[in-house]
C-alpha cells in the first residue's frame, strides 16, 4: 500500500489537528513519526509538513483536507 501527499501544511500545529480530523472521518493519515526512518523522525521541509493517506484515499481525503484547512485558516 501506498501514501500519497494531499496536503503540505506550513504550521505543524494545524497539520497535527488535520491528521486527528481525517482520522474522525474515517481516514489513516500517517502519523507525524511514520514512514521516517528507524530512530529518526519523520522530518518536513521548506513546503511544511506533508500530510499522507494511502492512495485509496486520497481523492476523497484531499477534498476533505482542502475544506477543514480553508475553515482552520479562515478563508
């Protein structure tokens, strides 16, 4: 099974609170210390933290994220 990014999040609080809300719909997000490397945590760059669901998915999380991270950041 594969992940795919559908959301990279700039502020690390609110990529935590999109994670815990995909979970509540019913996704599985990959947690922040999933997928790195053993003993190393998964570690984000210069676009923020991505935030993965299995490519299942993805199309149904993607519409969903858009919508809570556009209601979290007041748009």
């Amino acid at each position: 099974m594969g992940y795919q990014i559908i959301a990279q999040v700039e502020n690390p609080s609110i990529a935590r609170v999109l994670v815990v809300a995909l979970k509540a719909h019913g996704f599985h997000p990959l947690e922040g210390g999933d997928g790195g490397l053993p003993g190393v945590p998964n570690l984000f760059g210069p676009k923020g933290v991505p935030v993965q669901v299995p490519q299942e998915e993805a199309e149904d999380a993607t519409l969903l994220a858009r919508e809570l991270l556009s209601e979290m950041e007041g748009s």
